[in-house]
C-alpha cells in the first residue's frame, strides 16, 4: 500500500512538472567571464605625494599615506550568468546574476569591510516582457532591465556597484535600471514609456528618486535616416535634508536627435537638449536650472580592406560660474544616466577618483570638448581605435581667492587593440593617458596613465 501511495505521488508530481514545463518554449543559457589586469598611475595627478586616488570626500583607509602607493596594480574579474526563457503567448523572462571583484581584495578598508561580500552574486537583469499585451503594437517589459536611447547622450547607464568590490567603478557591467517600460511599434514609428525607481529610499515617497521617459522616435526609408524627441524627468527627493526637510532637485531634459548617412560611406548626426527644474543644495535657495548639451558627429568609413573609419565629434555640456548661495539660474548639466564615455581617465575626474587640486569640478559638466577618433581592421581578428579629446570650460571656475582657473582641462588619449581569438574568446588591451591641462597648478598638473588587458570568454 505503501509503495502504491509513493508511486501515486511520483506519478502526481511528474503530471504537474510536466504540464508546467510544457508551457516553456525554449530556454537559453548564456554568460560571460571577463579578467583584468589593471596599472594606473597618478590618477591624483601628483607623482610626488605617495597617496595613491581616493574617491570624492573618502578619507583615507587600507593604512597610512606613506604605505599607499601613487599607482596601483591589481586584477579584476566580472563573471556573468543569464538565462532566458520564451514562454506561451509571446511572454518571455531574462535573469541575469553577476559577480564582480578585485582579487582577494577583502581590504579595501583598514577593517576589511568587504571581505564577506566579494564573492557573492548579485542582480543585475530580471524582468518579463510582454509582446502584443492588450493591443497588437504594445510591448510591456517589467523589472530590471537595460534601458538604451539613440546613442545614450541622455540615458543609457545606471552604473552600480552593490557589494563595494571593485576599485575601477567605471567598469562595472552592473547598469540597468529597475523599471516598467511600454513600447508601441507603429512602424515607423516608436513611442516608448517609461518609469524607473532610481532610489526608493526608506518607503516614504518624500525622498523617493524617479525617473520618467517619453520617447518618440522615426525611422526614415532611406538614407538609414533616425529622428527622435524626447522628455526625461528626473525627480529627485534623495537629496539634501536640511532642517528634517527634504530640498526636492527635479531636472526635466526635453530634447531630439537626427542621424542620417547622405552617403552609404558616411554618417552625420546631431542632438540638442535642454533642462529646466529646480536645482537644491545642502545650502543656500533653490535655484532655478537652465542647462544645454550639444552632440555633434562625423564618422567616414573608408572603402578598404582594412576596413578604416575616421570620426569627428563636438559635445558641449555647460556649466556654472557661481556654485555658491545665490538665487541666479543653475547652468551645470545633469548627466547622471549618460553612456558615452569621455575619455576613461578624465570622465570620472571627482567622480570616482580625486585629484589633488581641490579647486577643479566634477567631469560631465562645464565642459566643452572635441574629439577624434578613428578605428581599421589591418587583420580579418585583430581591430584598433584610438580617441583623442581636448577638454575646455565651458563657464569660468574659482580658483584660490578671487582668482579664476585657466579654462584648458587637458587633453586624452585613449588606445586599443582587440583580438578575437575565436568566436568566443577575445583579449583586449587598452592604454589610456590623460594629460592635464593648464587648469591644474603645478604639482598637481602630472599625466594620468593607465594599462589595461581584458580577456573574455562568452558563453
């Protein structure tokens, strides 16, 4: 009787595993290994005082400034596992986990504060997408996922590193937003809705940070022609608490983008953008925001085998000449969720890296810059870029006393050399310098280097 009962429940439970597996269609698994090998030297563009990079505001941890080295050498590894599903009636789930770490770096801080944290998997993409829920055109994507508009100059990143294990924070591969996303394709046109919870903080709705998105966006039929206009909202109840209230930083950037190739060999594109809001510091009134941002490109692709192309690029993103309490408009761009990389050095200048001259300001903003850029394939497996920028000021800044800094940020040079050693391996090598400009006061005024090789394996 005994064993009848267990075979009945066996019977029973492979019934139901059976008809609910039945509802999967296909299931995908995939993934990535990526390790580095990391040299940066004089981040703080100063040789001479031993103390290494420190983050913006962090005191000084992991031992005294005579035992911290002006550069640094270590590995880093990102291991990645996704599994996709296609379920019945168009209904399909990602889950993407990761881990990403320095090695053996459990001392980060004096203390080893992430020792117990180095190893673990965290969340990066978990969502479900619907197509054609309710209406043909619609396509409805919740949960936490990666979010991508024209070519990022607005938002495409959300850069995050949960577990405080990695050093080199630009790299992280953990950038997606937590999010419902309606998608209405009506060829060719594309409306996209969006809403992110950027910080949902305690669960008070008074110092929540959201993010609304209205995107339009047409294909044209020929030229490989794309406009797009949009509006983001930024709605940021996180910030400074003064008094037990919450002083409310709210950035509406409305905008568009055209790109167009006139030629088969040639691109040409251009975006503008404007913010309006309110812009609250710890001190001082609210101040009205008037920001713009300016993106304009030319790529040529040479007709060779070596497959040559040649860019040009001018972005303006402006800035304040008076960051004190004063009830003037508040001309700093926001670009807190923008892709594009500006230079790997220099774009997260006090950011994630301080220099040792207290008077220059955060990357991204009160800048002006151009850059050239070019890539070729002289082997079928091997490709080469190389990214020159020259950064200026966009508004004065303050230097000691009454004086003001000379407005040449520097220039960079970014290299690269990738090799695909099979479809599924490739190595890496990038060499990056930032040179200091005319900005930084002597002896904080040394080049910026750093050296890196990746090998990734995708799977």
């Amino acid at each position: 009787m005994k064993a009848f009962k267990a075979m009945f429940v066996f019977a029973l439970a492979l019934a139901v595993s059976a008809s609910a597996f039945a509802e999967t269609q296909n299931v995908k698994v995939s993934g990535s290994l990526d390790a580095y090998a990391i040299a940066r030297d004089n981040f703080d563009l100063n040789s001479g005082n031993d103390i290494g990079s420190l983050a913006p505001g962090a005191a000084l941890t992991g031992g005294t400034a005579t035992q911290r080295s002006d550069g640094d050498t270590y590995f880093m590894s990102i291991t990645q596992v996704q599994v996709s599903a296609d379920l019945t009636d168009n209904v399909s789930t990602v889950v993407n986990v990761i881990n990403q770490r320095d090695w053996n770096a459990d001392v980060f801080s004096a203390g080893g504060a992430n020792a117990t944290q180095e190893f673990d998997l965290m969340l990066d993409l978990a969502y479900v997408q619907m197509k054609e829920i309710f209406y043909a055109p619609l396509t409805l994507t919740i949960g936490r996922q990666d979010i991508v508009f024209g070519r990022g100059f607005i938002v495409g990143w959300n850069p995050q590193d949960p577990a405080n294990s990695i050093q080199a924070d630009e790299f992280t591969q953990i950038q997606s937003f937590d999010a419902i996303r309606a998608t209405l394709d009506f060829n060719p046109w594309t409306v996209d809705l969006v809403y992110s919870k950027i910080d949902e903080n305690s669960h008070n709705p008074e110092d929540d940070r959201d993010l609304w998105i209205a995107n339009v966006n047409y294909k044209f039929a020929e030229y490989n022609a794309v406009a797009e206009g949009y509006w983001v909202g930024d709605i940021d109840r996180a910030g400074p608490n003064v008094g037990g209230a919450t002083r409310t930083s709210d950035t509406h950037t409305v905008g568009g983008r055209v790109q167009f190739d006139p030629i088969t060999q040639m691109t040409l594109g251009a975006e503008l953008a404007y913010q309006f809001g309110d812009y609250a510091a710890t001190t001082g009134p609210i101040r009205d925001r008037s920001a713009l941002g300016m993106d304009i490109f030319a790529e040529y692709r040479f007709d060779y085998v070596w497959k040559p192309m040649l860019g040009l690029q001018f972005v303006h993103l402006s800035g304040d000449d008076n960051l004190g309490a004063t009830t003037e408009e508040y001309g700093s761009w926001n670009g807190s969720f923008r892709l594009p990389v500006y230079g790997w050095i220099h774009d997260y200048k006090e950011t994630y890296f301080q220099t040792a001259q207290t008077t220059d300001q955060v990357a991204g903003q009160n800048q002006n810059h151009i850059s050239v850029y070019g890539s070729m394939n002289p082997l079928e497996d091997l490709k080469l870029t190389a990214n020159w920028w020259w950064f200026w000021n966009d508004e004065d800044v303050a230097g000691a006393g009454t004086s003001t800094l000379n407005e040449d940020i520097g220039t960079e040079l970014d290299l690269a050399a990738i090799y695909s050693y099979t479809e599924d391996v490739t190595f890496t090598f990038m060499a990056n310098w930032f040179f200091a400009g005319d900005q930084y006061l002597s002896p904080n005024d040394d080049t910026a280097s750093e050296y890196i090789t990746e090998v990734k394996v995708v799977f």
